[in-house]
C-alpha cells in the first residue's frame, strides 16, 4: 500500500488541540492547510530548510507544549544540520515529521538523494533523536506525535503526487501576529 501525503498530514494532525505546528515551504504548508486551516499553525512561504529551526525553537521557548514539524524530504536535505542542533539540545516536546516523496515538488519533481538512497532517519538517529522511525506503511502517527518523548523523527514515505494546492495566508505578517495570539490565549496564565 502507498502512502498518500494528505491523508498521512491528516493523521498527523489529528486530535491535535493545542499541538504546535510548522510546516515547510511549499507542499508540506499546503498540506496542513488543506487538513484545515488553524490559528496554531505556522506555514513557511520562503524560508527553505528552516522549518526544523524554527520548531526547535518554539519546543525550547514552550516546554510545556507539543511541538510538530511537518516538512519535506527536499526541505530536510538542505537543513540536514537541523538535525545535529536539535539532537544536541535534546527537546522532549519536538517531533519532526518528513514526508519523503522522494521529489523536489517545487522545481519540477526531479529526484531527491532519497530516491539514491540517503536514510533521513538513520541521520536523525545518529544526532541523537530519541524516536527515529522509517515509516511505509500506515501506523498510529499520533502516539508520536502527542505521548512519546522526543526529540521524535518521522520520514514518512508517499507516493510522488502533484495535488491541487490548497494556499495558506500569503501574508507573512498575519501569519506570524495570528499564531503569537493563538500561542497567547493557549498558555496558563502566570500566578
């Protein structure tokens, strides 16, 4: 059976409540929105190979919460050092989930050093992620996502479709102030 990527993003969001995510430029940030679009969600529209960064730093700015990337192969490839970084500081909060199409979905679909052969998740292991998993067929992604403690690393392979793009918010600006809100009415208040 071949993954579907809507339908593994679907499963990865589901139950998800105060989950924090960020999604990778392009399809991944499609993906998230198309599953619906939340106030607690963080789609990149140009910062490539930096989503993993950027949810290392809210999993060390809100221990208490859930952290979750969801990006893709060819974004993980060029933020490959991410991995290192966020094995060192060792987050409990932080889940990294790959959906590995093996496809530069942006550019034209050419290969990725996937589709050679490289082992996103034997790399995660290596720096130190707690969880690191190589994901073919369907499975409960949740416990991952919401239990296990982390650093967790998801590459989840799916078949090479082009989908129809469901468009986050193009501005960059009510994306940030509309998550930092969410991010606001969510916490405990402080005694």
């Amino acid at each position: 059976m071949t993954l579907r990527r809507r339908e593994v993003v679907n499963d990865l969001l589901k139950g998800r409540k105060g989950l924090l995510v960020v999604a990778g430029l392009g399809s991944t940030a499609w993906d998230i929105t198309a599953a619906g679009d939340h106030d607690l969600s963080f789609p990149m529209w140009g910062a490539m190979g930096q989503a993993a960064m950027i949810g290392l730093g809210l999993a060390l700015a809100q221990p208490r919460r859930r952290v979750l990337v969801i990006t893709g192969d060819g974004e993980m490839l060029m933020g490959i050092g991410s991995l290192a970084t966020i094995g060192v500081q060792q987050p409990k909060n932080l889940t990294v989930a790959v959906i590995d199409n093996e496809r530069y979905g942006e550019t034209g679909m050419q290969a990725t050093h996937t589709a050679g052969g490289v082992d996103l998740a034997a790399i995660a292991k290596a720096c130190g992620f707690k969880t690191s998993k190589l994901i073919t067929k369907n499975t409960d992604l949740g416990k991952v996502v919401h239990e296990a403690i982390g650093p967790n690393f998801l590459q989840i392979k799916v078949a090479a479709d082009k989908l129809p793009l469901v468009l986050p918010p193009k501005d960059g600006v009510h994306l940030k102030d509309r998550f930092r809100k969410a991010l606001a009415d969510v916490l405990p208040k402080k005694p």
